[in-house]
C-alpha cells in the first residue's frame, strides 16, 4: 500500500527513530477516494461522487434545552442536519453523530455511535410549505413510518432474511435508529452498468427467496400495490395500450384466489449491503404482500446487464406453475411501467435515453410474455 521510499528509516545505536508516518500511496488523492454505503474511504477513484446538500428553509427548530449533539465538519451544518440531529438526540441521547451519508429531499442519513454500538440514523427531511410539496411530505412521512412499524415487527417475529437490527424509532418524529451493518452496497445505481459476480448475485437471490417464503403473522403488514388501480393509471397514462390491459386485467382475474407473498418491496440492489456474513436487505418501505414474484420483477428490471441471472430469475418464476408465471408477469409489467415513467422526462441525456430505449424493448419482451401466457390459459 505504500511506497517503498516513503518507509522509515532503520533504527541505529545513535539516535532514536520516530513513528512512521502514513502516507497515501503515490497516486491517490484522499480527497477522491470512493466511500462505502456508510461512508469509510475504500479504494480510490477517478471521479469521487459529491453527494448533493439540498438546504430548505421552513423547519422546525430544535426543542430548547435539548443537547443537540454536532459533526466536527462546519460545512456539514445545515438547518436540515441539524433538525435532524436535534430529533435523533430526543429518542437517543447517547447518540454520537460521526459523518453525514446523505442530505437529499427526502431523507437526512447520519451515521455515528450509542454507547460503544456504531449506528446510522435516518431521518424525513422536512418539505417546504405548498400544496404538492405537503402531499409529497405526508407521502414521504407515511412511507417513513411504515418502515418504523416494519422494522418493530422484525423484533417480535424476525424474518430468514438478515437486515439491520433496530436501536431507536420515532414514527410521530418519523426517525429511525439502526444498527450499522458493515459491508458495501450491491450497486451505487439504480440500473448498474457493471452487476454484481455471479456468486453475488445468487446469495442475492436465495436472500430474496428466503423472505419471499416467510410468512409473517397475519395484520402485521397490508398490501401496499392496488394491482387494478396500477393498470388503469398506466393505461390512461398512454403507457399501456388497450390490449395490454385487457391481457393483463384478464391474468389478474385467474390470480383473484391466488396466495399472497410478503415481499420486500423495493429489492434494487442499491437496498442490497453485501456483508461478510451474507446479503443485507435495507429500506423497507414498501414491505408488504404482492403478487408472487414482485422481488424477482423488480431484480430482473435492473440486472439487464445479466443475462444469466435473468435467465434465473426467470426459471425461478415458472418453476412453481402457471399461477406464479402469470404473477410474475403482471408485476414484470408494472415494474417496468413504473422505471419507464421514473426516467423517461425532458431533458435526459445520452446514458438516460439509453436506459429508456432499453426499458422499452424489455416491455416490448414482456408484452409478448403475457399474451402468449393468455393464450394459453
């Protein structure tokens, strides 16, 4: 790691030698160097990724008398940082704060210590006021605290799949306090370019297929996808003609008796930590029942570049019968109208119309899957 003429000298009879001092190796700036999804410097790179500080300015101001506990960064401290730290310190004030992860629009993640335990705190970054932005902050807030009562339910009945232990939780405050996992994360993006190994990617399916076949008590989670609303609103959208949701409307149909599955929801790889001891599900927002087959839509959606684990995910998904292929195909659907929608808006540039283009001709695929799975029922 370092370079050899940087190394100290030997030690004589005549003098005493200090410590060596550390020294980046020839070649890496300790400024550009890539950081884990917890933010410890790794390995370094060519172009570091500065995470964007969105500043608002109508938040709520800390409760006077409250230690509200401080980042060494002074560049760190914005109001919304420090609203956030002021509601980690009322349901944890042995909170240490460490480093800012991320400061977006809608959640502030700061890691730091309890007591001797390293934890990551996330919390709802409050939404200027106006009408859309305040029903995109109750959206934001009800999402928050779904995951809030998610992450209660692992301590009573804990599921097969591993996931960050809960330390502390505010669902009024909408704050989270977990333990911090350490391990990176599958992918920083949410379409990788490069995926995972295959070894990677099949401790990620057997992770997902584990908790798919969990069965947790019942009333502890709803269903979070309203299937026929999701098809009505694609298709006057212009997104689904009117045979694709008449095809799809008629899967549903044979799926009315059909057994509900719990899934995570939301299974990119960007809410996949690869751990020493195996993967790590984080952000479970959406967990809930779906259809049979949601997680593995959605991981098929983003491993494009992958061919074999499509192929996979794909026999995975009719290896159980004619019921669960045409599950996995009406949430194939869905899934892929859903990134269609998130992606395709003005002013995209190269790398996105590449995506969209690709979206298209996997719904064009997908679109053929489910009529031919009509045409055989």
């Amino acid at each position: 790691m370092y370079s050899p003429s940087l190394s100290p000298a030997p030690a004589t009879a005549s003098r005493v030698t200090a410590p060596p001092r550390h020294r980046p190796a020839l070649g890496a700036d300790p400024r550009t160097r890539e950081r884990d999804p917890y933010g410890q410097q790794a390995r370094p790179q060519q172009r570091p990724a500065v995470p964007a500080v969105t500043r608002r300015t109508a938040l709520p101001r800390p409760v006077p008398g409250t230690a509200v506990p401080r980042l060494d960064n002074p560049a760190e401290q914005s109001p919304v940082l420090r609203a956030a730290l002021a509601g980690i310190a009322r349901i944890c004030p042995a909170f240490v704060p460490r480093q800012l992860l991320r400061e977006d629009g809608r959640h502030v993640l700061v890691a730091g210590t309890a007591g001797r335990t390293p934890v990551v705190a996330k919390c709802l970054t409050p939404t200027p006021a106006g009408r859309e932005a305040t029903r995109a902050g109750r959206d934001a807030a009800e999402l928050m605290r779904h995951e809030v009562a998610a992450y209660r339910t692992f301590v009573r009945h804990r599921p097969p799949a591993r996931l960050p232990k809960l330390v502390a939780a505010d669902s009024d405050r909408c704050v989270l306090l977990m333990e911090r996992v350490p391990g990176r994360p599958a992918s920083r993006e949410r379409h990788p370019v490069n995926t995972p190994s295959p070894g990677e990617v099949r401790a990620i399916l057997g992770a997902v297929r584990s908790l798919n076949l969990w069965r947790p008590p019942a009333g502890s989670f709803a269903a979070p996808l309203d299937y026929p609303r999701e098809i009505a609103r694609y298709h006057a959208l212009g997104l689904l003609t009117d045979r694709d949701a008449s095809d799809l409307q008629h899967l549903l149909h044979g799926l009315a008796h059909s057994t509900p599955q719990f899934c995570h929801g939301d299974a990119l790889l960007t809410n996949v930590l690869l751990a020493p001891s195996g993967p790590v599900l984080v952000d479970w927002e959406q967990a809930g029942w779906y259809l049979p087959g949601y997680d593995l839509a959605v991981l098929w959606t983003v491993l494009s570049g992958d061919t074999a684990a499509r192929r996979q995910i794909s026999q995975v998904a009719q290896s159980s019968g004619t019921l669960p292929r045409d599950a996995f195909l009406v949430n194939l659907i869905l899934v892929l109208m859903r990134e269609i929608r998130l992606h395709d808006v003005p002013g995209a540039g190269e790398e996105q119309r590449i995506l969209i283009r690709r979206l298209h001709e996997d719904a064009s695929m997908a679109r053929r899957a489910v009529r031919a799975a009509v045409g055989t029922r």
